[in-house]
C-alpha cells in the first residue's frame, strides 16, 4: 500500500531473492522512462524501497507520481 507523508508517495516491497528485486526494478525503469518520472529508490537484496515526487512541481505528490505508483502496482500484480 502507498502512504503519502512529508510531500512523497511511497512503497516498500519485498521479494524472494535479489533477482526478483532486480527484474523488479527492471520493469519499474522501463516504465519510468517512458514517463519521463525518475523514482528515488532503494535496492537491498531482496527489498525494494520507492519514493516518488515531482521534481518540477517543487517536490510534491503529483498526478504524475500518482500515474507511476498504479504502472508500478500493476507491475506487482503480474508477478
């Protein structure tokens, strides 16, 4: 579940192993680019931490940030 707190939107997810993670991640980049919208994020093995604002609305959750978090969810729902 996203919870919005201190002007971000943000999500920890958890997988089996780094790979999982990884490709993970990998979908999330896809995606992001084709939007334009980076994420801050964070990679521990098995652990994924995002972080979405933008930038250029003065670092505020945005429709933008919105978009990205329902791509990334979808991404999580077909894993």
């Amino acid at each position: 579940m996203w919870t919005e707190k201190d002007n971000k939107l943000s999500r920890k997810f958890t997988f089996k192993n780094f790979n999982e993670a990884f490709g993970f991640m990998t979908r999330v980049a896809l995606i992001a680019e084709q939007m334009n919208h980076h994420p801050y994020w964070t990679n521990v093995w098995n652990r994924v931490e995002i972080h979405l604002s933008t930038h250029e609305a003065g670092d505020v959750v945005t429709d933008k940030d919105r978009q990205l978090a329902a791509a990334i969810d979808h991404i999580v729902s077909g894993l």
